[in-house]
C-alpha cells in the first residue's frame, strides 16, 4: 500500500448494525490472461450505470500470463476517487496470493473466494463468501478452453447480488464492453447469472457494504486514462503522431488513430489532416516528432517508462534547447518484467516539454473535452487536465 495514503478515519459499524452505502474498496486478486480485466471494468460500469461515483485502478497489471493482477474498484457517495488504503470487499481468485491477500484485510471486511482455498480458517474478524466456481462455470460453459476467460465474470454476479448491483445494468455493460461479440456477452451474462443465482440461494449477507442508485455521474463519462490522452490530444490541435509499441502506452496511439479516423478527416477532400507513423524503434519516434515539430506541425509521441531511455540521444536537446513536440510517459505499476512486486517500475521526473500519464484508470470525467488536456503553444509548464485528474 501506499506509504504516503492519508484520509479521514471513519468508524466501520460493527457487523449487523448500519449499513454502509456507497462508500467501500472492492479489490479484486486474480492473474493475468483469466480475463479478470474484462469482469473488472463490467462491474465498474455497472456501478457508474447506477449513478454512484466510481473509479477503478490495476495497483498491479502483470504482462505476464499466470502472475499476479489486482485491480482494485472505489465507490464513493462523496465522489472520491483516489485508492484507499483499507479494503471492504476483497475477491481472492489467486491462489499465489489469496492468504497475503485475506490476512491484509481490516476486521469487519468481506472476502468473497474460491471455495478450494478454504480462506476461512485463517481468520474470525472477516465475513466469508465461499463459491464453487469451476462447479458454477461447467454447465455454463461447455468448452474447456474458454472456461479460465468466462470463471472470472461469476464474481459480479456474485457481487450484484451481495451488494445490491442491478442486474440490468450488468447486462448493459456486458453489451457495451463486447459490443459486436453477440456470442461472447451472451456467454458472459450466463456466467454472470451463474453467479447471482448461486449467491441468492447459498449465501446469506452478513455484512453492512450495500450499493444503492444514486444521480451522482450525469453528465459524466467513463474513461480510461490512456483514452483520455488521445482525446486530449486531438482536442488539442495534434496534427503528427509517431510512436512505436510498446506497453502499456501503445493504446494512447491506438485509440488517437481510431479517433483522428473519425473526426479529423476534410470533409470536401476526404483525405486525412493528420499523419500517424509507426516507428521502426523509440529513437525514431521521438526523431520524426521532432522534425514535424521543428517543421511547425503539432507532433506528439508516445513512449512507456523503459522507452524514455531509448529516446535518450533525442532527449538530451532538451537540456539546450527547446524541444518543439509533447512526449507522453506513460507509467504503470509494477515492473515490465510482470515480477509479483507491488513496487513501482521507476520514478521519472520529466522536463517541462514531458506529460506523463496512468494508463487503462477509468475515472468519471466531466464531458468537457476542452478541459482535459490544453496543448502549449510553446513549451509545456503547467498543463490542464480534468477536474479529477484522470491522467
């Protein structure tokens, strides 16, 4: 957890007194390649469809398939959106880290797990929810190989009906997240009805969490960060893009070309008002932003935290001259290497010419893209983002 967390202490009922309402942590422990990633944002949509403020974060996305990822989700009725330090509701599907997991807990806090970890011994202040889920995900899913990508989605379920998350909106956010996969959300919300039948008729709630409708994101969106740099972006004027793959920044220019293809196309001529080059390496990039910026055009590029060493021989002008173009950092959590570390990958401290950015942090963002990012018509010292803080 964070060494630097602070907040207000709030006293948590004792169990069987007040509810709590809208206002809890929900961690969820899985490992990556399970498709957790796409359960994790249903639920987080579903939550915001209900009007109540909600962020999400991966504290840990592994790039490695098998190791540990946690991704944790905050619903606050005050519209709160920074990681809290405590957690009221943990989902331990990792067996690697389910024990580390459980004993982190507060006292008073749920622990919603696979059954076969037998969690429950280790403690007698939190409230337990066993689940059978490779029982739950057989009949639902016929196909071996694709039981390991729906299992996850039986936990939201199992969340809607212990906290109170609306059925329907689950299904719309399935719908949203598959959009032309008629197949895969449908096997998906089967999953997810698994899940919510079998906590109807096995669990009993004893704990004092609850979600309830509120109208508290009208007028909001939600975004992840990455997206909400590209949308900056173009807002801003971007005319040249150069980048080269690399994770987790690749999506920034991915989801910049997706909309520059959509909206920054001439409608007499029908060509394109924008170059986006892919590069052969990080140097190159930042070598053709470069040359476009000197050249008058608003260039970008895009690089994650290793990738800013490689643009090195670039960078350095920066200490000399100024540097005519926007660099996104993009950080993340944990090492590239995916080692099961909570650690951060590094510290970097850009130079004013630099942004650096949270990648794939959903966040409600006020439909004001003007406000999101502004570009400088020189060097960048104070950029703008939105009111809270997506980036």
């Amino acid at each position: 957890m964070a060494t630097t967390h602070i907040e207000p202490q709030v006293d948590v009922p004792p169990i069987g007194r007040a509810q709590i309402i809208n206002d809890l942590s929900i961690q969820v422990a899985t490992v990556n390649g399970s498709g957790s990633q796409t359960a994790n944002l249903v639920l987080l949509r579903a939550i915001f469809q209900m009007g109540i403020p909600v962020s999400g974060k991966n504290l840990f996305p592994s790039n490695i398939a098998g190791l540990p990822t946690w991704f944790t989700i905050r619903a606050s009725k005050d519209g709160y959106i920074a990681r809290r330090q405590d957690t009221e509701y943990m989902v331990a599907m990792n067996p690697e880290t389910a024990e580390e997991d459980v004993l982190g807990l507060k006292p008073g806090a749920a622990c919603v797990y696979d059954e076969r970890l037998n969690l429950n011994r280790l403690r007698n202040d939190v409230v337990f929810y066993p689940v059978p889920f490779d029982k739950l995900v057989t009949p639902v899913c016929p196909d071996a190989r694709l039981r390991k990508l729906v299992r996850n989605m039986i936990y939201d379920g199992i969340l809607a009906r212990l906290l109170g998350i609306e059925m329907p909106e689950i299904q719309k956010a399935l719908q949203k997240q598959f959009r032309k996969k008629a197949k895969a959300a449908e096997l998906n919300w089967n999953a997810a009805l698994a899940g919510y039948d079998y906590a109807e008729k096995n669990l009993v709630k004893a704990d004092p969490y609850v979600l309830r409708r509120m109208d508290a994101t009208k007028g909001k969106i939600l975004v992840e960060g990455n997206a909400a740099t590209a949308l900056g972006a173009m807002f801003a004027g971007v005319t040249v893009i150069t980048w080269y793959p690399i994770t987790p920044s690749s999506s920034v220019c991915e989801t910049l070309t997706d909309y520059m293809k959509r909206y920054c196309i001439d409608k007499e001529t029908g060509k394109a008002t924008f170059a986006i080059v892919q590069a052969e390496d990080e140097l190159a990039a930042l070598g053709m932003a470069l040359g476009a910026g000197w050249a008058g055009a608003r260039s970008m590029t895009a690089t994650a935290g290793p990738g800013i060493s490689l643009m090195s021989e670039f960078v350095g002008f920066g200490y000399y001259v100024e540097i005519p173009t926007v660099i996104f950092d993009i950080q993340r959590v944990g090492p590239s290497t995916g080692l099961p570390t909570r650690t951060a990958q590094e510290i970097f401290s850009p130079p004013p010419c630099f942004l650096t950015a949270i990648p794939n942090t959903p966040c409600c963002c006020p439909l004001r893209p003007v406000n999101v990012l502004t570009w400088p018509s020189r060097r960048l010292t104070s950029p703008k983002i939105c009111r809270r803080r997506c980036l």
